[in-house]
C-alpha cells in the first residue's frame, strides 16, 4: 500500500541524512557507520568531508575523524558521477565497478581535446601501481612527478585525469591527507578485506542505503545520485525489496526505508551548521524541501556548483556561513536568509561553538542580512 506524505512528513523523513531521531535497527556511533549509512558521502573538498561526519557524531574532534579515516574507516575516491566521495572502504571496489566505470563512457570527446588516449590511461595505472606497491602512499605532486618521469604529459588537467582514471579502473585511491598534501595509495594494499556482491545484490544494497540516508526519494533521484540508468536504478528499488515502502510525495511516487514509516520520533535539536558540500543538499536534484527556491542563489552563487556552507533550522536552510581559520580561532560570518531573533542566534551561536570545538579553535562569528 502506498503512504501518501505531507510535505512536512517527507522533510521530517529527510532529515534522517542528518541522523536527528534514532532508527529502529541502524545506530550509526563511528565513522564507518555513518559513511555505511549513506552508501556515499560528498566528499570533494576534504575539510567538508570531515566536518559532514563531525556534525554526525557527537562530540568527536577533528583529530578523532582524522584518526578514524587512518584506521581505514572509510575512504575517498570517485565511486559515482566523477565526484569525491567518502566511502566504506570494503565497499569501494564494487561500487567503482558498478557505478564508478560510467563516467568513463563520456570521457573521449574531453580526453581528445586533453590530447590524452586510454592507453595513457592505462600506462598511468602501470606507473603508480609500482611506485605505490608495498605499502607507499604518495602526494599528489609525487604521483603526478612519477606519471611525469615514466613519459607521460602531466600538463593543464591531464595530470588530474591521469590520477582520476587510475581511481576509477580501482588502482588506487585518496587516503588521508598528510599535513595539507592530499595523498594517494593502492586500493588493494589499502582496503584489502573488499566486499565482493555480485551485481544485483549490490545494486539492492546501493538503493537501500541511499533510501535510508535521503528520505523519501524517487527512482530518477536514484539515478541521478549513483549515474546508474534509469532502468537499473528501478530494478535496484525492485531488489531492494521490503526494505524499501512506497510514498507518494506531491502526487509523485517515491520510496522510503519501510523501518522509518514507525519509528519514533522523539524530540531532537533541529539547529546545524553544515559544511557546503554536505549529502543533505547535495544528494538530491529537487532541493525544495529543504530549501527555498528563493536563497538557492545565496547558496550556490553563479550556479557554478560550488555550494556555501549553510545554517539548517528543522530541515530547512535559514542561513549561510563562511569561514577563516586562524592559529588559534575560527571567523565565522553568517548570512541570514530570513530573519534571526534573538533565541534563535543564540542556538546559532551554540552550533557554531561545537563547530569551532570540533577544530580545537576559539569561535569568532558576526551577523549580517535580514534583520528584523
């Protein structure tokens, strides 16, 4: 039987990407679970990535997330639409061959004017699989000085598509930042306990953890998260099973995790301040719910793809923030989309704290927009 939800209902069913009421079975407490709760997590700018699991796990540090990402918790790489994203490490070779592979397919006209062929490709994969046997984990600057001495043109973009091709086809992948060197390591010496599904089991399992961790979501949202087809994305749903329960969200027919329809829903601080490149806004192309049609512009200005940091109150984006780290403080300004009372600054200023206390700084922030 199909649930026909409010909208209220579906935004408060979707705020389980901020993991704000418990789940009947899941108990996401560590990296690892909360990355595994999510299939995938938005993960291009490295310290976004970092903060989108601190503000999901109460009371860690940076230096405690830092330490879980050593431990191989999780991992990034570019396992869908040609984007970073977080992980779980056993997870990632099977999500590379299943989702990850597609974007090669739209690659030729952009290598052709990159001067660039699969066979550099696949020379690229040879050279660093090499240099990092045995356990060596090299910067960003040492892969490309590596792919540069074995004879390839690392000029303009190609060093990047080189290291990007090499992720792709399960080589390599990113570990942990070293200092502020982005760092890179073979996929097989770093996640070698990897999970092999075979592929319906895997295309089940995808579903099921990007239903969960978005909320009420459609098919083509699906697809559109994991770049599968629309066909593949339906027979994923179908895979899923009872896992999943049909919704219907303004007259569209959606999914849900069928374990969330009951749960209970006790009382939760609904105030976070988000990084931008978070999976409560990014993994989605309706953003509605969460955000007024009017601020999408304050927050991706350009509509370039680079999103702000945002302010969410009950779901819904009520302000933006940026930062500037300092040796022994964090600047903060907030934007504010609509006006702030005071109570509410005040939860603003709270949230802010933990952030600051999440990156061993003292806060510093100050307002502007929307006053009352």
């Amino acid at each position: 039987m199909t649930v026909r939800l409010s909208r209220a209902e579906a935004l408060a069913l979707r705020m389980t990407g901020l993991l704000l009421r418990p789940h009947p079975t899941a108990r996401p407490e560590r990296v690892a679970d909360v990355v595994e709760w999510f299939g995938a997590m938005q993960a291009q700018d490295a310290a976004s990535g970092l903060w989108s699991l601190g503000v999901r796990l109460a009371g860690a540090t940076q230096d405690d997330v830092r330490a879980a990402l050593e431990r191989r918790e999780a991992l990034r790489t570019w396992p869908m639409r040609g984007t970073v994203h977080l992980v779980p490490a056993r997870d990632a070779r099977w999500m590379l061959e299943l989702t990850g592979v597609r974007t090669l397919v739209g690659i030729a006209g952009r290598w052709r004017q990159l001067g660039l062929t699969v066979a550099d490709g696949e020379r690229a994969c040879d050279v660093l699989g090499a240099a990092l046997t045995g356990g060596g984990r090299l910067a960003r600057a040492e892969c490309v000085a590596a792919l540069r001495a074995a004879g390839l043109d690392t000029d303009g973009q190609r060093g990047y598509h080189l290291l990007w091709y090499a992720s792709l086809r399960g080589v390599t992948c990113i570990a942990p930042h070293v200092g502020t060197e982005q760092t890179f390591a073979l996929l097989d010496e770093w996640a070698p306990e990897a999970r092999r599904p075979e592929r319906d089991e895997a295309l089940a399992l995808l579903a099921h953890r990007y239903v969960r961790g978005h909320g009420p979501v459609s098919r083509h949202e699906l697809a559109r998260w994991t770049g599968l087809t629309v066909t593949d994305a339906t027979r994923a749903v179908t895979l899923a099973g009872d896992l999943l329960a049909p919704v219907e969200v303004d007259g569209e027919p959606a999914v849900v995790d069928a374990a969330l329809l009951d749960a209970p829903r006790a009382p939760v601080d609904d105030l976070h301040t988000l990084p931008g490149f978070d999976e409560y806004l990014l993994g989605f192309k309706d953003r509605s719910l969460m955000l007024d049609p009017a601020h999408a512009a304050a927050v991706v200005p350009g509509n370039n793809g680079v999103f702000r940091s945002t302010v969410v109150r009950g779901g819904r984006v009520v302000g933006t923030w940026t930062r500037t780290l300092g040796a022994k403080a964090v600047t903060v300004k907030v934007q504010q989309l609509a006006p702030f009372d005071a109570a509410l600054r005040e939860r603003v200023g709270a949230a802010l704290t933990g952030y600051a206390r999440f990156l061993g700084l003292e806060l510093r922030h100050s307002w502007v927009g929307a006053e009352r």
